[in-house]
C-alpha cells in the first residue's frame, strides 16, 4: 500500500505514515496488545465504508443506503459465531473499553458494585481503576493475585465476593500469563448473584484457536479487543447468550455510540475470515510456543517472570529479584533504543509506581504473525538480556541493534 495519495494533499501526514511502517518493518514489536494485520484487513479498513453512517443493525437502520454496510456487519457477526460459539455477537464496539462501558451500560446503575482484578496486579483500567470511567461510576472493590505464586486464587475471589456481594464480576485480564478457570469465577458469581464478565481482550485469538479455555457459554458476557491475539484490525466485540442480546445491542447503540465504524466493521469480518481458516490455529499455537520459549531463555538468563513461566502469549518479568536497581521503565528504554519494542508494566506486589513499575510484559503475537519461531525467540530472548545486564553499554546497544534488523530483514513485513 502506497501512500502517494496522501502525500499529494498532506505531505506531513504521508512521512509519518511512511515513517511508521518503516517502523514496524525494522523493530521487533513485542507489546502484548499488538499485532499487524494482513494487507486485505489494512484494505477494508481503509474503505469507502468510513463514508457511510449505519446507525442501527442489519435490516433496522435509521438511514439509507446500508445494503453493504448490512452485509458486510452480518459477515462479521457469523463469522464471529463461529470463531467463538456465541449465541449473540456484537460487533459495534469501538474498541475493548467501550465493549467493557456497553456490558456495565446493560446491567448496572450508577453506584453498583464492580468486583475486579487490580489493576497492578494484571486488571485493566477498563474493570474500575478509579481514574477510569468505570472507577468513577461505580463502587469498585479489587481481588488481588496470590502473592507467593503470581496465579489467580479462586477461593480468595469467591471469599472476597461473598464479603463484597458485588453486582458483576470481571475476569479477563492484561497482564496475567496463566490460563484463566472461567467456570470457578462464574460459580463465585453464581453464589452472590452476580453477573460475570470475561474481559479476553488479549487472548480472543487463542481462544478462538483453541489456544486457551472459553468463558463463553459460561460468563454471562464475553467482551474483547480484535486487534491484539486476533488480528482483526482495532475495535471491540461483544458476546453473550440470546438472554441478553437486547440489552447488549441498545446498549451499545443508542446508549453509547452513534454510528458504527463501519469500515472497522469490515476489517473485523474479513480478520475473523481468515481467522477461520486452519492456518489460523497453528499461528496460536505458535504464539503459545514462542512465549514458552521466550520464558525459558529469560529464567535460563537469570530473569524471574511472575508465576514462574507461561501458558500465554505474554510473559511478565519482575526485574527487582534478577536487576533489582533497573526499573520496568529503564529497560522499555534501552530495549526501544535497540530495536525491540515492549513495554514497562506493574507486577503484584509492585513496590514503584505504574509510570515507574518493577516489570516489563513481552509478547509473541506480533513476532509469530512475523514468522518467528523457537530458535528466533531463543535469540529474542538473549537479545534482551544482553541489554538489561549492560545498561548504558552503547557497544552492546549497537550489536544487539544489529542483530535485531538482521531479524527484521529476514522476517519481512508489509512489503
Ligand atoms: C483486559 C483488557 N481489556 C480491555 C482493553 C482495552 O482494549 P482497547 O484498547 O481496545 O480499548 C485492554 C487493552 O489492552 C485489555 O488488556
């Protein structure tokens, strides 16, 4: 894709563009929460359907002019269904977060109790952090991870359930490496009548493979991001049982949104097409393999990761045991100067500040969709180490650098 077309009119956007493709073409993207999208998703969502308003759904629009946009939302929902066995989809959120403000929109008033994971220990902001929307809304008590083993402990959720008699439950998370036991957190909802949401915004492509156990048909409402393990290009998904598929749908319009992006709506459905070739499987399983691998050379590297390991596509390092005076911060820094982009996160039990945290969190998703597999992740993985034990060192800055656009090169992007 060319952006000639931009340039005649805007030269200054049409350098920045260019400048953030070269970008993604010559550093290693190991953020979690991204990915890169294939040429056809780049192409839906950057088609004339951004010109169209289709408030609404398929067949009740309040304007005309929307048998494609119909067509194009009704591809996205079934081949949604499909990816996920959801009885009811939604495919109108802008992004995770509105997905998350739509399911509290349905079924909570302002004041009910949220009970959620905390934020420092993997949450999102999203599940009530008090700078948030859903912090200021409502009355938000946080469970925390076990200390000791990094993991979910589900006894302590449904104690903390039980003593907070909350009105939802949120599970799902942005920093957790460990498969997550939906049926324990919906029987602590259960016992308190609460709802169950579960937030997969990270993992709805591993979930969708195969990948990681799905909470749906066992949360009440399953939300997600579809630009992150699914490479579906940047928006929201809602899924939930027939039960509630009124209530999610006002919700999301005309209770929080005007018209769907629908453009964004096309990249979903032709992201979660291609998703539904088998291809899409082994590219999850390779993404669980890769963050395996990952793990092993950083622990082998004397790195510590919170919970001992993986079972994910995200690995969560808490440099205070192996680097105790490097912060998440300094690392993200020195790491970004070579080449390999992640970024500083809290761990549990942090003892610095979010803009300062112990941690850094990597991810596979992007580095697989790239081509990479265990002997480049092996690699990725001393690459790291060899900047976080050498801070500052400029001749190991330029090695590394070195080495990681020789990757670059080798796994080819957007070309
Ligand atoms: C668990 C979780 N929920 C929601 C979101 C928000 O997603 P978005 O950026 O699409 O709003 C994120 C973002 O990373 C997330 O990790």
């Amino acid at each position: 894709m060319s952006y000639d077309r931009v340039r005649a009119v805007d030269e200054p956007v049409a350098d920045a563009l260019a400048d953030e493709r070269q970008r993604q073409r010559d550093t290693l993207a190991m953020i979690a929460s991204e990915n890169h999208v294939s040429e056809a998703v780049l192409a839906a969502q950057g088609s004339e359907l951004t010109n169209k308003y289709a408030e609404g759904y398929p067949g009740e629009r309040y304007y005309g002019g929307c048998a494609y946009a119909d067509e194009v939302e009704e591809l996205a929902i079934e081949r949604a269904k499909d990816l996920w066995g959801a009885e009811h989809v939604n495919v109108q959120p802008h992004s995770g977060s509105s997905a998350n403000m739509a399911v509290y929109l349905a079924v909570l008033e302002p004041g009910d109790k949220i009970l959620s994971l905390d934020l420092t220990h993997g949450g999102h902001l999203s599940h009530g952090h008090d700078v948030n929307f859903a912090g200021k809304l409502y009355d938000v008590t946080h469970y925390e991870v076990d200390a000791e083993t990094g993991r979910l402990d589900y006894e302590s959720i449904a104690r903390k359930a039980e003593k907070t008699n909350p009105d939802i439950i949120v599970s799902g998370f942005s920093a957790y490496p460990r498969q997550v036991d939906w049926k324990a957190i919906q029987e602590a909802a259960d016992n308190v009548g609460a709802y169950h949401m579960a937030d997969i915004a990270h993992i709805t492509g591993l979930v969708a493979a195969g990948e990681h156990p799905s909470p749906v048909g066992i949360a009440d409402f399953v939300t997600g991001s579809t630009h992150k393990t699914i490479r579906a290009g940047r928006g929201g998904i809602i899924m939930c049982g027939e039960e509630y598929a009124d209530a999610i749908d006002t919700a999301v319009f005309p209770g929080l949104q005007g018209g769907p992006l629908m453009h964004n709506v096309a990249g979903k459905a032709v992201g979660f097409g291609e998703a539904l070739d088998p291809a899409f499987n082994e590219y999850a399983a390779q993404v669980v393999k890769n963050a395996d691998v990952l793990g092993e050379a950083l622990q082998e590297n004397g790195f510590s990761l919170v919970s001992g390991g993986t079972d994910t596509h995200l690995v969560l390092v808490d440099l205070r045991k192996s680097h105790p005076d490097v912060t998440g911060s300094d690392a993200e820094e020195a790491l970004e100067e070579v080449g390999i982009v992640l970024n500083g996160n809290t761990v549990p039990g942090e003892t610095r500040t979010p803009f300062n945290p112990s941690g850094i969190r990597a991810g596979t998703p992007a580095l697989t969709t790239r081509g990479f597999e265990a002997a480049e992740m092996q690699q990725v993985g001393d690459l790291i180490t060899r900047v976080v034990d050498n801070l500052g060192d400029t001749e190991v800055y330029a090695d590394v650098a070195a080495e990681v656009q020789e990757l670059c090169d080798a796994h080819p992007l957007y070309e």
